[in-house]
C-alpha cells in the first residue's frame, strides 16, 4: 500500500563539434590556472548559490503562511500543524497559527483573520469549507492560495489544493487486521465523529462490513467532540455493561484509545479497541495489549503543500489540486508485537527528505 516515487535521470547527448570545444576550452582553462596549486588540488566547492552539481539555487523570497486546524488539543490536528510549521520555517518563512480550539465561530473569524492579516498562503488541516465559507471567499478574492490537507473534507473551489489521506484504504487496512482477530458471529459496539467527513465514512464503512464479517453491531455513539476522551470512556463502559458479550470496539479516530481502554480495565475485561488514526501518545494503549491502530504519516500533507508553495513562489507553478502522484501516503498497522519499535512515522523521518530536497534547490527567505 506504500506509494514510492521512482526518480528518472536523462542523459543529454553532446554532438562531436561540442566535445571537440569541450576539450580546447579544458585546455586553456588549465594553461591560465596553472600558478594556482590550490586549484589544482581538485574541483572547487559550490558556491551558497550553487547546489552540489553546479547549478544555481533559487532564492526564495520571504512570505507568511498561515495555518489552522479545528482543534490543536486534538493530537493528530497538533501533529500535522506542527510539521507544517517546522517546514515553512525550514523554508525561512514567517508563520501566523491560528488553534480555534474547536470552536465553529472561532474557524470562521481564525480564517478570515489570515485573510486580513495578508498572509501570503494558507495551510489548512481537516477544515470544513462549510465553516470557514467567508474566509475562503475573501482568500480567492485577495488571491491568496490556500491548501485543506490531511484527513478528507468536503471539496471547495475555493480550495487551490486538497491533499487528503484515502479513508477507504485506511479502513480496509484495519478491517483486514480485525477480520483475522475478530471471528464471525461477534458484537462490536463502535465510537463515531460524524462532525468530519472522514470519521463519518469511517461509521458508514464499518456498518456496511460488520454483516459481511458476520459482526453484529450491539451498540454505537457519537463522541462529543468538546470532550472527547471522557466522553469515549464513558460511553465505552456503558456500552460494555448494557452488553457484557461485546467481543470488540472499533474506534473512527485517535482519541478512541485512551477512553476505551481505561473503561475496559475497568469493566475487567481484555477485548480489544481497534481504532484508525493512531498517535504517538496512543501507544501506550497499544503496549497494554488492548488497542490495535492503524497508523499513517499524517503530517506529510502539510509539507507537501509547503513543498508545492514554493515551487509556486519560485517559478509561478501552478498549484495542483491534488496531491503530486510523486509524494504517496504510507500506513501500517502498529499492535503488541511491534509498538516497541516506536512511532512509525516521527515529524522528523517526514521532514527529511523535504529538507534534504530543498537544500538542493533554494536558498532559504533572509
């Protein structure tokens, strides 16, 4: 399910003629320097404005982006933000961050606030358009691009990118681990989100496979996102004592583990919780033998986006509307027998090769 990108070299040619002058030039070159030992010592280094093969970087120039998710006390938002920053920073851009701490209202006036502040480009994670209607016709009129990545919204026009993790191959990827661990005739109860797209298709894809599976759905809830961690523990445990026979919970979203599994401890029982969108503070449930999360590198479509402004700024390149086919989406499935080998996907293991790309490429905003 991993998507690679295949780097293409081309070779140019040099006719007879080129080469002939090729070799006078290195001639007379090597005549005229002769006197220098120290350029006979070997190639000089490329210049600050030079990448490693000699030619010359661009200079980007300064900008402000902005960024906002709905919530940055929700850990995967936060992830993703903060990736988002760390590049355009890379980049020697200034940022302006807006966390509307979940707050509908607060979407709203965060957006149009960038819009009146006159950033040069906004990044946004899992925003609804819905919300921030105004703001997006105010950043289409100003012409100020903006970016929605990360987990699936409804689409925009208003949107320049849309550069979303696939929630189907998500899904079928927890799915497959369920059905091997979860045999036909068992009772799931399930935590919701229908608030984001993405975690409602979550709902809809489980409900849809649970017959297919031979699940019984026995009990569901919708997680009240102003307090969503209590609020899974406690629907979680009344799930479990109105249906003591429930033999799994599956879960549409990060936060699903650290409420379920206390209330599982705490009704003395040892099924498992298996969630999409695992975090790096999940692992702990995972550790417990309790949790088993689908995990991906949330955080590589902000940096994507980062990485598709500045070629915007440095060349006028249009922005795509989805992601570049060369930048694909990884995700694995993290349970008791590999959480030791840590987070699978660190900010700084998504960064790298966006860094070590751009070193070859620009010089960064002074």
């Amino acid at each position: 399910m991993d998507v690679k990108s295949h780097a293409r070299s081309r070779c140019r040619r040099w006719s007879s003629g080129a080469v002939l002058l090729a070799v006078v030039l290195t001639l007379v070159l090597a005549a005229c320097g002769g006197d220098d030992d120290d350029d006979a010592a070997g190639e000089p280094a490329p210049t600050a404005g030079e990448t490693d093969t000699g030619a010359e970087k661009i200079q980007l120039e300064p900008k402000t982006i902005g960024i906002m998710g709905p919530v940055d006390a929700a850990e995967i938002i936060k992830l993703a933000n903060d990736a988002t920053e760390q590049a355009a920073e890379a980049l020697g851009w200034e940022v302006v961050r807006v966390d509307p701490g979940g707050d509908p209202a607060e979407m709203a006036s965060g957006m149009t606030s960038l819009v009146n502040q006159g950033v040069d480009a906004i990044v946004l994670t899992t925003m609804e358009p819905a919300t921030i209607a105004s703001g997006l016709r105010a950043a289409e009129d100003a012409g100020i691009p903006v970016i929605d990545t990360h987990t699936l919204t409804q689409s925009a026009d208003e949107f320049d990118g849309e550069y979303f993790l696939p929630p189907d191959e998500e899904f079928e990827l927890l799915l497959d681990r369920m059905q091997t661990d979860v045999p036909e005739g068992s009772q799931i109860g399930v935590i919701n989100l229908p608030q984001f797209l993405n975690a409602q298709i979550a709902g809809e894809n489980i409900a849809a496979a649970a017959p297919d599976a031979g699940w019984e759905i026995v009990a569901s809830h919708d997680a009240d996102l102003a307090n969503l961690v209590p609020d899974t523990q406690r629907a979680v445990g009344d799930m479990l004592r109105a249906n003591p026979d429930i033999d799994a919970i599956f879960g549409c979203c990060d936060f699903v583990p650290p409420g379920a599994v206390p209330a599982i401890r705490q009704a003395g029982s040892d099924i498992k919780v298996y969630a999409l969108h695992g975090i790096p503070s999940v692992m702990p449930q995972v550790e417990s033998g309790l949790a088993v999360v689908e995990v991906a590198d949330y955080q590589k479509g902000g940096v994507v986006a980062i990485d598709v402004l500045a070629n915007h700024f440095a060349t006028g390149a249009e922005i795509p509307k989805e992601m570049p086919s060369e930048f694909g989406w990884e995700m694995t499935i993290v349970d008791e027998s590999n959480v030791a080998e840590g987070y699978p996907y660190p900010t700084e293991e998504v960064l790298a090769p966006f860094l070590e790309r751009w070193a070859e490429m620009y010089e960064p905003a002074s």
